[in-house]
C-alpha cells in the first residue's frame, strides 16, 4: 500500500476506535462499524466516497489485521453525497492561467492539462516514463494500482528535455556524496536491478530541492517535490488571471478531458487517457458539455425572434 493510502486507513481506524469510547477493536465487530458508518452518513454527512474509504479502512482492519472478518454488513445508512459536477477551465481561461505560471510550475501545470494528470501522478514520474518518440506519459500505479498510457504534448518535449538536463546534473551533485543511496524504488525492482536507484532512468522528474532521510529504510535519498504545493501555485496564477472559478489541479484535468470530448474524441479514449475503471466516471464530462449552450437552447435567446 501507498504511504498515502496507509495514513488514511490510520485515520479513520482512530476516528472509529475514539467514536466507540477508544473499545480495543478485537472487542468490536459488524454492528459497530454499521453504526459508525451510519454516523458519518447521518452525522457527518460525508460523500459517497469518503464513507466507501472509510469501509475500506475498517475492514482491512478486521480481515487483515484481527483475523476476525465482518461479514455481511446488512443493511446501513448509505451516504448520500453525490459527486458534484466539475469546475472546467474554457480554453482561453487555461491560457490565461498557463500564462501566469513559470518554471516548474509552468511546466507541471502543462503536463495537468495537456495529459490530463493527477497530482500525485506527475510528481511520481520518473525520466524513464517519457517516451519522446511516441508522444506518451507512462503511469504507473496509478488510482486503484492500476498502469496506463497518455498523450504527450509536442510543445512538451522541449521543456521536458531541459528538466531531465537539471535532473542529470543534480544526480551527478547527490553521487558524490558519502552516504548518497539512490532513489527509493519498489522493493522487488530494487534487489533485482541494485543500480538502477543510481540510474538517470529511475531519478524522479520532479526531484525535492534537498536530501532527505527515507524514514522506512533510514537511507539518504533525494524524493520528489510535495505535491501541496502545485494548488498554492495554482491558486495564486488564477487570482493573478482573475479566474474566479475555485482552480486545483484536479480542475485541469477535468479540463483535459472535457475539451478532448469538446474536439470529438471518443468516450471510451478519453476513459483510457483518464485512467477511469467505469465509463460511468468519465460520463461526468459529457454532463458538463449538455449544460447550457451547448446542450439546451434558453429561450431568452428566441425573445428577439418574437
């Protein structure tokens, strides 16, 4: 599991432990997970997915953890929350926002909109994943564990090769010293290949700006960037742009998607591009595109016809 995924089953196994009077969980089982389900949903309010994660959490909790699985939880209170609509960018709102960014920034926020990216994904990306000849991003791991391929923009290349450049010259800086061990690396890759963590290859795209101690192996090891701080550059560029619209990066790539489907691409490529497991959770753009002009014709418009 991700180290991300790992501090969110943490919460909510706390969250649900403190809610039943801090009860050592061996003393719990279904009933009080329903309960607690049922006060996120009643109580909380919490979306669909939120409380889903939360299910997640507990019954790895007991099936894993505890050797005492729920079973069948019956019947309980289901959140209600559906997801809202995307904020989309217009195109010229994008280019106002693009135009307001530089340097890594700029060019992370290209990679957002331009391959329709999550965060995490671009700063997870390592040299090796671009594939200059044939216009591709690999993912790996991405949401669910799962791999895929998508588009590279050609206006891309340039930008990307002078970042592999910076990347090149500060591997060669971090080898020289004493107790440098590389880039972490999943564990079977790393007793396979051993110098692969020392490989151009292998270093991430985004590097953090210093060393830092790896607090699982204890290693010194150069991480990629935090990826909080892409929103706050974001944030800052569309106040700058004078974009009212609440912009994350998860806006560009709703963006990405909706004006693929905009320039006729068809669902099922723009569901593979996204990464998507259901073509249901892609539909969601066509929903943007139906609203307003392009899908029902006010009738203040005919007023003039009268």
């Amino acid at each position: 599991y991700s180290s991300r995924t790992i501090r969110s089953y943490l919460y909510w196994i706390r969250y649900f432990i403190v809610f039943h009077d801090k009860r050592h969980p061996e003393a719990m089982g279904g009933p009080e997970v329903v309960e607690f389900l049922t006060h996120l949903a009643v109580q909380k309010k919490v979306s669909i997915a939120t409380q889903k994660i939360a299910l997640n959490a507990l019954a790895f909790l007991f099936n894993r953890v505890l050797q005492q699985p729920l079973g069948d939880l019956g019947e309980f209170n289901r959140a209600r929350q559906g997801r809202k609509l995307p904020t989309v960018l217009s195109r010229p709102e994008v280019g106002q926002l693009l135009s307001r960014l530089s340097g890594q920034p700029l060019l992370l926020a290209s990679l957002l909109y331009g391959s329709g990216l999550r965060r995490v994904e671009a700063v997870r990306m390592r040299v090796k994943d671009i594939d200059f000849d044939h216009h591709q991003l690999q993912v790996w791991n991405g949401k669910g564990r799962h791999h895929r391929l998508t588009t590279l923009a050609p206006e891309l290349v340039s930008p990307l090769q002078a970042q592999i450049d910076r990347v090149r010259l500060q591997l060669r800086e971090d080898s020289r010293h004493l107790h440098y061990a590389g880039v972490w690396m999943p564990d079977a890759l790393a007793r396979k290949y051993r110098e692969a963590a020392r490989s151009l290859g292998w270093q991430y795209l985004f590097p953090a700006s210093v060393l830092a101690i790896d607090p699982q192996s204890g290693l010194l090891r150069r991480h990629h960037i935090d990826d909080s701080n892409i929103n706050r550059a974001l944030r800052r560029a569309a106040k700058q742009a004078g974009i009212e619209k609440q912009v994350t990066s998860h806006t560009l790539r709703h963006s990405f998607a909706t004006h693929l489907l905009e320039s006729g691409a068809d669902i099922r490529t723009v569901q593979e591009q996204l990464g998507h497991q259901d073509v249901k959770t892609t539909e969601i753009y066509t929903h943007v595109l139906q609203r307003g002009a392009r899908g029902v014709r006010s009738p203040l418009s005919d007023l003039n016809n009268t």
